[in-house]
C-alpha cells in the first residue's frame, strides 16, 4: 500500500499529464484549424465586406448596394433633368414669335444639351441592367427583382423626357418663325479621302427627333449655274477640326469632295418645316474651289463663340462640281418643289 505522500505525488503527476493533454488538444486542433481553415477565411474576406452602420453582408448584397447608389444618382439627375426641362417651357413661353433671336438660340442649344444627357442617363441604366443580369445569374433574390423593376420605371422616366423635349423643340419651331427661319446640316462630307465623323447630335426639324450630322450650317449659297460652286461656312465637332487642321497641310490642289447637306426653312401655312436646298440624302461629287490661285478651304484654329458645349470650330468650304450632271434639289413651300442640274457631263 501505497503511502500518503507517495499518493499525493500521483494524484499531482496525474493534473499535470492532464494539463498537458488538454494544452496539446489545444495546440492540435489550434494548429490544425489554421491549416484547413484559412483558404475559406481569406475566401470569405474576399467576399465579404463590412459597412459600420450595417455589419457584414455577401457580395451580393454588396452589389446589388452598389447598383442601389447608382439608380438614386440616376434618379437624382433624372429629377433635375426634369427642372431644366421645366425652366426651358417657361422661357419658351416667355419669348415673343419672331425672327429667331439669341435667346432661341440659346433655347435650340440647351435643348440639345438635355437630350445628350438623356441619352448619357440611357446608357448608364443599360449598363446597370447587364450589371443587375449577371448578378442574378448567380443569384436570384427580391432585393435584385425590385431593383430591376426600377430600372424599368426609370428608363421610362428618360423615354416621357425624350418626348418632352420633341415637343419643346416643335413649339420652339413654330414659336420661331418669322418671314423665313433656315436650319441646315452637313449629312456627309469627305475632301480628299478624308470622311468627318458624324458626331454631332442635333434636332431634325421635320420629326423633332434627335439625328447625328458632321456639321452644322452657318451659311450656304449657290448663284444657280450649272458650273457654280456651292460655298459654305459649318460648325464641326473638336475631333473632325483636329483632322482636318492635319489635312490642310497635305495640300488639297484637285482633292476630291464628297458631301451631301439639308436646309430646311419654315412653311407658315402648314406650320411645319420642309427641305428647301438639300441633295436627297445622295452625295454630290466636286472638287475643291480655286479662286484667285487660292482655295476656298479654312479651318479656324480656335472655337467659336457661339455653341460652347461641346466645343465647335468653323469650316468653310467652297466646292466645284465635277464634270458630271447631279441633282440639286429646292423647295418653295411643302408643295412647291423642283429640282435643278449641278455639273456639265464632259463631251
């Protein structure tokens, strides 16, 4: 039999080997844990972001956030959008039926300027439609159903300014008449190879819609012969200035012209606009005007004054016809229409 001490020595051993058992399950499955577990940790941390008002939540919802603060930006443009509009209506209503004025200018460019930004807004809600789509292929959730049915509210909101604006911009037409109003546009233009883009965005003023033309027209004439040149001065975009400033020092002696161009004036007796000078959408062939041993070709260094946003530059063009007969076509009235040669067919 063992004796008192020798028991109480035992006992003492025995807490110690227990001690130490329980420190090595410890360690054990401390260390073992860390091993199989932190790939999922640094997975989780990857997918996981953490707000301070809101916790944790999965990416998804991290997402689908993201989304969120987008469409309220959205709406938020949307709703000033919606002032501007408002502002541009009562300046309209305002203004007296006359000759068009600076301040109907200025009405035709803000209008102009409303439409690019809806047509910005569109895009960005597109965007975030093919966002929303991804995100519920991996996922589908209420969260994700609500926001794609605002995306849709939205969009409609953009489509009801759309038709707002045509709207302003046909009782900013009929306001605008007196004696003759003249809109024009460049449709086309190449000069020795070289097309201009088509990147200005403005208003047919036959359907009111929006149309993208390669300039926009300050002056146009013609004295009516077969042989005269059509001269011109347009506004251009900065990217077909810089394009063309590069042109003018290639030498443009016999540089073939390509165009096609619209004017447009207002029938009072119809209320309506109609093409009185255009070439029907077909292009017309020409060369570059020699007058005095100098071609009529210029291309300002610097924007001009008058439409700021986006910056324009002025092009002025003179443009003998080819030996060829072509179509000018002209217009009186709605009604009253006949068409005219440019050019004399080589014998």
């Amino acid at each position: 039999m063992d004796s008192p001490d020798s028991q109480a020595r035992a006992r003492a051993w025995k807490q110690i080997a227990s001690s130490v058992l329980v420190l090595a399950s410890l360690f054990l499955a401390g260390g073992c844990r860390q091993e199989e577990t932190t790939p999922q940790l640094l997975s989780a941390a990857a997918s996981f972001a953490c707000d301070a008002r809101q916790g944790f939540f999965n990416s998804s919802e991290a997402d689908a956030a993201a989304i969120r603060r987008e469409m309220d930006s959205i709406d938020r443009q949307i709703k000033d959008l919606q002032a501007a509009i408002a502002s541009r209506q009562q300046e309209l209503a305002a203004l007296p039926s006359a000759e068009k004025s600076d301040d109907m200018v200025k009405l035709e460019l803000d209008i102009q300027s409303l439409q690019v930004q809806i047509a910005a807004l569109q895009d960005k809600l597109a965007t975030l439609q093919n966002q929303l789509k991804a995100l519920q292929e991996k996922e589908k959730s209420e969260q994700a159903t609500a926001l794609e049915n605002e995306i849709r509210g939205l969009k409609a909101q953009l489509t009801e300014l759309q038709s707002t604006l045509q709207r302003l911009q046909q009782s900013l037409n009929d306001a605008s008449y007196s004696g003759q109003n003249l809109v024009g546009y460049i449709e086309q233009l190449s000069i020795g190879g070289l097309r201009l883009t088509e990147d200005l965005s403005v208003i047919d003023p036959v359907t009111a819609g929006s149309v993208s033309m390669a300039g926009v027209l300050n002056l146009i004439t013609w004295e009516g012969g077969y042989s005269e040149p059509i001269l011109f001065s347009c506004q251009v975009s900065a990217a077909n200035q810089q394009q063309l400033a590069a042109l003018t020092s290639s030498g443009l002696d016999g540089a073939e012209v390509v165009f096609a161009y619209s004017v447009y004036a207002y029938d009072p007796q119809f209320k309506a606009y109609f093409k009185c000078f255009h070439t029907n959408s077909v292009p017309l062939k020409g060369l570059v005007t020699r007058s005095g041993g100098t071609l009529s070709f210029a291309i300002d260094a610097n924007p001009s004054g008058g439409l700021t946003e986006p910056p324009s530059y002025t092009l002025t063009l003179g443009i003998t016809p080819q030996p060829i007969e072509q179509e000018l076509h002209l217009g009186m009235s709605s009604s009253d229409r006949f068409v005219k040669t440019w050019g004399v067919a080589a014998r």
